[in-house]
C-alpha cells in the first residue's frame, strides 16, 4: 500500500505566465513586488514554527519504571513528565548535597 503525499501538487507558471502575473503585479499600485531590502529581511517559515529552542536541553532515553511511579505521575495529568523530571532533579540535588 503506497502513501499519499500530504504536500498539494504546486504547479510552477510558465515563463510567459510569470511575465503576465509580474507585469500586473508592477501595474497594480496595491501589489507592489518587494525591494530587494525587504526580501533579504524576510525569514523562513521554518525558522519561526515550533517551540523555541532551550538553552537546557535534554536527552531522550528509554527507561522502564515500576506501575506504581507511572500510573502516579500520569494521575496528576498534563505535564506529568516535566513533574517527575522535577522530582528527579530534587532528588539529585538533595543526594548531591549528602555527598559532599
């Protein structure tokens, strides 16, 4: 079974039909072409989509946890793994204290 493209098909205008659309777009005082300084100022969509980046990143790990920890954490909804990241943190910090 083959997957469909969730991309549209975008069909690029011909050079004869690019000529049309830019002569209209020069004649209609609304639909001015961008200045070159506005093209260079401008940023790509991907740039600015999605969750900035942090400064502290993490690390993606497979771990397994006993029922009891999971259904805990996951009962206290939304967030439940930053909650538990924090409880983590607590407890390394608290160790790290006891260590010294």
């Amino acid at each position: 079974m083959s997957k469909t493209s969730k991309r549209p098909n975008i069909k690029m205008p011909s050079v004869a039909e690019d000529r049309v659309i830019t002569q209209a777009a020069k004649s209609d005082p609304d639909a001015r072409p961008l200045t070159k300084a506005q093209l260079h100022a401008m940023v790509p969509m991907r740039v600015l989509r999605g969750r900035p980046r942090s400064a502290e990143t993490k690390q993606l790990v497979s771990i397994r946890y006993s029922r009891e920890v999971l259904d805990y954490f996951r009962s206290t909804d939304e967030g439940w793994q930053s909650r538990m990241d924090s409880a983590l943190k607590q407890y390394v910090s608290k160790e790290a204290k006891n260590t010294r």
